[in-house]
C-alpha cells in the first residue's frame, strides 16, 4: 500500500518503552526531536509496554508507567492536537502484524541482533530464564512501525540496527507479496544522538544500569543533577582540550549543546580551555534551566488523569483504522482466511 495522500503530511512513528523514568538520553536523541517535528508530519507516537514485557516486569509499576510516560511525552511538547500518543497494547494491530511478520523473518536475522544478545546476557547469563519475545522483540518493532505506513522513523542512534530489520522486512515481504509496506528511513538528531553514561562514557546511557551516577532522569531535581554531572567521568586534563576532548568531556558537551542549540562556533569559544569545574556548572545549570518546565508541566498532567486518559484513548481511537486497514492487506496478501 504505498502512500496514497499526496496532499497529506508524511507520517512518523516512534515509541519508548514505559520502563521506569526516561533519561536525558531519550529526550536528547528522541522526545525532543518528536515534539521539534511534529508538525511538519502526520506524527503517532506509541508507549510500548509489550516491548516493555519482554522482560519481567512488575504489573502495577508498568500500568503506571504507562501514563507518566504520556505525561512526559506531553510535559516534553507533544502537542495531542497533532501528535497521536497512544499505549500500543490498545491496538491489538501490533501483535497481528508482529505474528505474520514472525513467520517471514528468518531466524539468522534476529541471530545477528546484538542488542538481543547484550540484554539476554544482562537478564540471564544462563539463557533458561530469557524469554522468546526478547528474541522476537526486533520483529514486533517492524510491526509497529509498518502497521502505520511510516515514512520515517524519529530514534536514537541506538536503534540503527533494529531500523535496519525493519527496512528489511519490509522489502522482504512486498518481494515474496507484493508492495504492501512503506519502506521507512530513519530519523536521527543531529545533536545528542548517542548520549552517553556519566560514569562510563564507553556506554551509551541507558535505563537498565544500576549504577547510581549513570544516567540523569527528566524529574531529577536541580541538587541531584549538579551532584550527577559533578561526579561525571572526565580525564587526567585540566581544562577543556577541545581539538581532542576525552570521551567524558566530549559528551558533557554534546548534552550541553543539544540542550542550548548553540551552534559550533558559539561552543568553541566560549567552552575551548575552560576548567572542568566550571564546564561541569554551566553543564548541570543548562540541564536543570531546561527540565524545570518539563517537570512543572509533568505534575500538571499527572495530576489530571482524566484528561491524560482521554488523549490515550483518543489517539488509540484515531489510529486505530489506520492499522486495521495494514492488516487487512497483510492479511488478504498472505491468504488468512476473511469470510
Ligand atoms: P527505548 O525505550 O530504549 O528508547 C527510546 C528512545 O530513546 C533513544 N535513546 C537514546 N538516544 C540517545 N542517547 C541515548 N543514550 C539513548 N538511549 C535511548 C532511543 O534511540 C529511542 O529512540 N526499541 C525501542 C522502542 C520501540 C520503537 C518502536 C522505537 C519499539 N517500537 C518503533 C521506534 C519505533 C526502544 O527500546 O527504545
């Protein structure tokens, strides 16, 4: 089904899953590009708590989740008037499409997925306690976003190599079907794509490390991200080298400048041969400047949840022909059986 609507916007889909508090690195390398874009495109933005199942998961904290999640995607800028923002387990679409997916997919390309084999490693060193669907999981992200005809994908760095899948499977079943999917590209920012851990700057930030100097959460308060950043990892310099910074001080800079929108030149003269001291203060002051609205707005919407129910039922409601259209097709091309 190729997209029919050349008067229409191109559409976006993107997602996160509802497990815990999001970082600055999901902002940075998503929720912010989404909110910045949303009104160039026709943008649907899910909260993927069946991703979130893939593993064990405490079953209030994730119907929780669910809605600070929203409330965050909301407190960030998505506009409900234009952003679709629904809970993807509303659309039973998801796993439809996940289903015939699975059973085009060949198995050595979920073999290759390295983020399945870092997180099977981390749930289990064993295997016997790793469930299936973090295996299939790479399969029912191509489904979320093909289900939607998306024409590009608004992600972190991170999710190169899913995108990639996605791409893949895409092509794989209109050859063996015929066209049915959009072939979707992917959308990185240009800034803050890859934020990486305070304490490790080898690794990427990311949710599921338990380390206490990590990560920043989008609700830490002011006294809380001046202590994170001032025990983040730098190096044995004194003061900013900026022809080569370490790789601490390289991402101590690269969140400042997503977070400010200053351009290169702005960056180098004013950072070029700074102390780290004061680096780490202007850091953690942009930081906070930044997430205070974000925060105040996020209590707003937590506590109103009926209004924050209404725009996940509504969003679930209008997209929800868009997805059932896809699966038809699938299905009608497959040959499952409509009366
Ligand atoms: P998740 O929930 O891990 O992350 C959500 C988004 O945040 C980005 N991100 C980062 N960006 C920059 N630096 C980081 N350190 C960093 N950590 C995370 C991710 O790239 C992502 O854009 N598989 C997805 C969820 C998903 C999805 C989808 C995404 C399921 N279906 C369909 C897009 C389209 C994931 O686990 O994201």
């Amino acid at each position: 089904m190729e997209n029919r609507r050349p008067h229409m916007k191109p559409r976006i889909f993107s997602g996160m899953q509802p497990t815990g508090a999001l970082h600055i690195g999901n902002y940075l390398g998503a929720l912010r590009n989404w909110a910045e874009i949303q009104y160039d495109y026709e943008p649907i933005f899910c909260i993927v708590d069946q991703h979130a199942i893939t593993v064990p998961q405490d079953p209030k904290a994730l119907r929780e989740s669910c809605e600070q999640v929203a409330a965050l995607y909301l407190a960030a800028g998505l506009d409900p008037k234009q952003s679709a923002v629904f809970v993807q387990s509303q659309i039973p679409a998801h796993v439809e499409l996940a289903w015939i997916f699975t059973c085009t997919v060949p198995f050595g390309w979920l073999n290759r997925m390295t983020q399945f084999k870092a997180k099977a490693l981390e749930a289990d060193a064993s295997q016997d306690s790793v469930g299936t669907g973090l295996f299939l999981y790479p399969v029912l992200m191509a489904a979320d976003i093909l289900l939607y005809q998306a024409k590009a994908v608004p992600v972190g760095d991170d999710q190169s190599q899913h995108m990639e899948l996605t791409r893949n499977i895409a092509q794989r079943f209109n050859k063996l079907y015929g066209k049915t999917f959009i072939v979707p590209e992917t959308k990185l920012p240009t800034v803050g794509a890859r934020i990486m851990g305070l304490d490790d700057p080898t690794k990427k930030m990311s949710k599921s490390t338990d380390s206490p100097n990590h990560s920043i959460s989008l609700l830490d308060p002011p006294g809380r991200v001046k202590k994170l950043i001032g025990r983040a990892v730098t190096d044995s310099q004194p003061a900013v080298n900026w022809a080569e910074p370490g790789a601490g001080v390289a991402n101590l800079l690269t969140i400042f400048q997503a977070f400010s929108d200053w351009t290169d030149s702005q960056m180098q003269s004013h950072f070029a041969g700074m102390r780290y001291g004061a680096l780490k203060s202007e850091v953690s002051e942009m930081i906070s400047a930044k997430l205070e609205p974000i925060q105040r707005r996020y209590n707003e919407l937590m506590d109103d949840r009926t209004h924050l129910r209404a725009v996940l039922r509504d969003s679930a409601e209008r997209v929800a022909p868009i997805a059932a259209e896809t699966v038809r097709r699938a299905k009608e091309r497959t040959g499952l059986y409509s009366a």
